[in-house]
C-alpha cells in the first residue's frame, strides 16, 4: 500500500522517464552484446539479440542471480558457425566490461563524495578503489590481449569499454531520477557509490535476481548518505515494481518462442 501511495504522489513524468529509461538500458545492452559478438566474428541480427535478452531479464527472476539470463543468452548463441566458446566468452567479456566500468565511477564517485564531505565511509572506498581498480586494469588488460579476437581489435574493444561506461551512467541516472521523482534528492556522486556496492552485493548468487539484497543494501548505503530508510526502501521497491512488466514482455516473447518452435516441429 505505501509503495502504491508514493506512486500517486510521485511526479508522474519524472517516474515515467524512469521507466523508458529502464527499458532504453536493455537496448543499450543488447546492442554492446552484439559489438562483443561481431569482435569474435559471430553475427546475429539484432532484433534477435533484443528479444533474448528481454527475455533474459524474465528468466533472471527464476535463478540465483543472473544465472537463467545468461545460460539462456549462451544457449541461444552457441549454435553458430564461429565457435561454441566464443558464446560463453562474449557473456563473460560483457560482464567483466561491466564491472569494469562500474568500479570506475564508484571509485570517482568516492573520491568526489570525499573531497566534499571529508566522510570515513567515502575515504574506505576511495583507498580500496585504488587497489582493486589497478589490479583489475592490469589483468583485463592482459586478459583482453590475450583471448583472442579482442587483441586484433583494439578499437571495437575500446568501443565496448565506452558503451559499458556509458550504461553504468545511464544506470545511475535513472536511479537518481526516481529518488527525485519522490521528491527527495541524493547526489550523483554518491549515489554511483551506492549503486557499485549494490550490484556487487545483488551478483552474489545467494538470492533470485538480487531479491532482498538489492533493497537492503540499496537503503544500507543510501542511509550512509543521509537518505531516510522509508524514501531508499521505496525507491528499491519501486524500481523492482517498473521492471516487472519489462520482464513480463520477455515472459511474452519466451511463450511465443515455443508456441512457434513447437508448431515448426509439427
């Protein structure tokens, strides 16, 4: 009922961008899997990229973590006439890519946050930062170079690394939006801090999609900040709330999937 309530009193449009930009991040998404995919020379159109990873989403709501999504990403890649293994690594490239970025600009968020508000919490991670973030540099550097195709290919490699970063910000935007959209405000720099340590809690594999995890750690962190508990547990709830009916819409394409693999076997 208070989730429902704060929806009334949100600003709609605001709420409702938040929404067409949830939905625009599974497009950037499938787009960057489709670079990754072209590096190792396995072409997909995709429209059909797309679609599997709509429904992706809809299967990550039934396994521990991502673990549905990208099985279901693999199994769907695997047959072309490239490699088998190059499927299960443009998954593994994607996400590493990801975390990539994501470590980035909570490290930056950090180190603003601590120039602002000299606070212990925003000092931790700036000083962990720089150690993860420079161990980290140095093996994808190595690693990159040394799976092929990504070495050969410098610039589509750099152009993945860009459209990661590029979706993390776009992640924490709309993160930002909707904390506005109820009325209340956190900074961005902040926030990016927050959201680092809220998806490398919800990748723990001990819960369906980050169920519980997402929220808990997502009100923790926030309150670090000075947010109240009751405006980052709604926010959570309700961005948990919007992705529903993505999710639903890759329900919709899986069922018709079978119905029409089903009526092709006949």
């Amino acid at each position: 009922q208070a989730i429902f309530l704060t929806i009334q009193n949100s600003n709609k449009v605001l709420l409702s961008s938040v929404f067409v930009l949830i939905v625009l991040s599974v497009t950037i998404s499938a787009y960057k899997w489709k670079v990754i995919l072209s590096i190792h020379g396995i072409a997909f159109s995709f429209n059909n990229l797309h679609k599997w990873y709509f429904v992706a989403m809809f299967l990550n709501n039934l396994l521990p973590s991502t673990i549905g999504g990208d099985g279901y990403r693999i199994l769907k890649t695997i047959d072309n006439p490239k490699s088998k293994s190059s499927a299960v690594i443009a998954i593994f490239v994607e996400r590493l890519t990801g975390l990539m970025a994501l470590l980035l600009l909570g490290y930056i968020g950090a180190i603003v946050s601590f120039l602002r508000g000299q606070d212990e919490f925003s000092r931790a991670i700036a000083l962990s930062g720089t150690l993860i973030l420079l161990l980290l540099i140095t093996k994808i550097k190595s690693l990159l170079n040394n799976i092929e195709p990504y070495g050969a290919h410098p610039g589509k490699t750099a152009w993945v690394l860009l459209v990661s970063l590029f979706f993390q910000i776009h992640s924490i935007f709309f993160n930002w939006l909707l904390i506005v959209s109820l009325g209340k405000a956190l900074d961005f720099f902040r926030l990016a801090v927050v959201v680092m340590m809220t998806n490398a809690i919800a990748v723990l594999p001990i819960s369906i999609n980050g169920l519980g995890l997402t929220e808990g750690s997502f009100m923790y962190f926030t309150g670090l900040y000075g947010l109240d508990n009751e405006t980052a547990l709604l926010s959570a709830l309700i961005l948990r709330v919007l992705i529903i009916p993505i999710s639903l819409i890759g329900g919709l394409i899986y069922l018709r999937q079978d119905r029409t693999e089903a009526i092709a076997d006949r």
